[in-house]
C-alpha cells in the first residue's frame, strides 16, 4: 500500500517526512528542526503550539513553499516540494493562504483593492465578478460595510480581517495561519478561527495555525507541540482535555 495514502484512501493535505532545517553556515550552523514527521488530511485544523523558539514557523514556512527546503520530504496535496521547480512552487502557493500577524496590507489600498491582490496571487484577478468574490470575503469576515475603507481608517482588528479576507479570496486548498489571532480582541480572534473552521467543515480547506492563544485550541481537530525543533506531541483533540500542560506550552 502507498504510505501517501490515508486511511480513507485520499491523498493527504501534508505529508512531512524525515524534515531538518538549519540556519548559518560553518561554525555558526544550528539545526532548528530535528526529523520531523507529520501527516494532515484534507478538511483538518490542526493547531501547532510550542514554546518561543521551538520553530513553528520555520515549520509552516517551509511547509507553505515560502523557504527553501534543505532535507526531508514534503508533499503537498500529492506534490513533493523537495527539488520542485520553480514553476511548480508557483502553481502550488496559488493553491494556499497564508495569514500572518503583520497583516501588510498596502496602504494606499482600500479594503475591496486589497483582497483583490489575494486573486493576483492566485492568478484569478482577471475573474469577472472579482467585485462579488471580495466582497463576499469582507462579508465573511464582518467587513461588508467597510469595503471602500483605507487602513488608516480601520482598526487592528479590521485590518487583519482584511487580511484574512485576502488569505480566503481565492478558496486555497490549505491555508497558513501564523498567530491569527495576536493582534486582535477576543470577540475578533474568535470571528477569525471559526470562519477557519467553517471553511474546514464546508469546503474540506485544511488549516495549520500556530499560537500562543489557548483560548482558540477548541477549534482544532488535532494539537501538535513543537519543543526545540522537536514534534513532542500530537493528539486528536477529543483525546486532549486543554490541559495546564498545552497552556504552559503557550505561555
Ligand atoms: N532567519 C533566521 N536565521 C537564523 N536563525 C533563525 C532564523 N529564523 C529563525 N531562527 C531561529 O530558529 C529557531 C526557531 O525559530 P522560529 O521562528 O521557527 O520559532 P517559533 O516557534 O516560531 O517562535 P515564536 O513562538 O517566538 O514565533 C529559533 O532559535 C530562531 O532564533
Ligand atoms: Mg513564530
């Protein structure tokens, strides 16, 4: 039987396997992921947690094609990433979403301009009705009423829902979320990870979100804990009562 396959017989969202990563060179060289092995099925939110350092996301940007692969296997969706061209990395990053904490919105763009850069990145600004599709994404994020808004004019927690609405413009197939929810009130955070979980529930979207917000671990499916480049940890949350132990993880 091929390993890629899941028990349902689909091939997985992520498939990481055997993956090191090392920054510096000579002397100066750390190892900041040891082996690391890690499998994600399609429709999954899986929350990565770990103390400051434990390199969370130099895992989700490798993972994301948005750094270089060293040693290890990566497949997403089926592709390995591993000795990809760069052709390949391009069609695949229009496959994903990325939410960061510093949401970069560009400045002199309103809020409906600024998602439509999210349908550049997939190739699909050009759609007809990309005024519907980024609308119907600020909608999404409670931002219907806002879409001719500069950032200057909205708040923190307006602007990372802007960028949350960019990420999810152009329906990725998994999408990247490194602390979603740090700039933002609780009433935010909570729009944002339950809208990633609707899309995980509706769309069969896969979701791999760091953070330090033990507040927000309900929404996952799966916790992985990450200490000093190591997976020490990796269980289906019915398993996992939210335990002092994952908030100490975050703390
Ligand atoms: N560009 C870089 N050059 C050198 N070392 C780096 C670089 N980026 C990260 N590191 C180191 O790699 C390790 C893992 O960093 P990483 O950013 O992945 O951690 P993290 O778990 O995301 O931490 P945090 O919770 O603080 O965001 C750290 O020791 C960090 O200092
Ligand atoms: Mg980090």
């Amino acid at each position: 039987m091929n390993n890629s396959l899941s028990r349902t017989g689909s091939v997985p969202a992520i498939a990481v396997q055997g993956l090191c990563h090392d920054f510096g060179t000579g002397e100066a060289k750390v190892r900041v992921l040891h082996e690391v092995d890690l499998t994600i099925q399609r429709g999954e939110v899986v929350i990565l947690v770990g103390p400051s350092g434990s390199g969370k996301t130099t895992l989700l940007t490798l993972i994301g094609c948005l750094r270089s692969l060293q040693t290890g296997s990566v497949k997403l969706l089926g592709q390995e990433l591993n000795g990809a061209s760069p052709a390949t990395l391009i069609d695949m990053r229009r496959r994903l979403g990325f939410i960061i904490q510093a949401h970069n919105l560009h400045k002199s763009l309103t809020a409906m301009q600024n998602v439509r850069m999210g349908l550049e990145v997939h190739g699909a600004a050009g759609l007809t009705n990309w005024q519907a599709a980024c609308q119907q994404a600020l909608s999404l994020v409670n931002l219907g009423e806002r879409l001719d808004f500069l950032p200057e004019k909205l708040s923190g927690g307006q602007k990372q829902r802007v960028a949350v609405a960019r990420a999810l413009v152009g329906n990725p197939e998994i999408v990247f979320a490194d602390e979603p929810t740090a700039a933002l009130d609780r009433e935010n955070g909570r729009v944002v990870v339950e809208l990633l979980r609707d899309l995980a529930n509706q769309r069969q979207t896969t979701v791999l979100m760091v953070t330090h917000d033990h507040r927000i671990l309900d929404v996952a499916d799966r916790i992985i804990k990450m200490e000093e480049g190591h997976v020490v940890d990796d269980r289906s949350i019915d398993e996992s009562i939210i335990t002092t132990d994952l908030e100490e993880a975050n703390a």
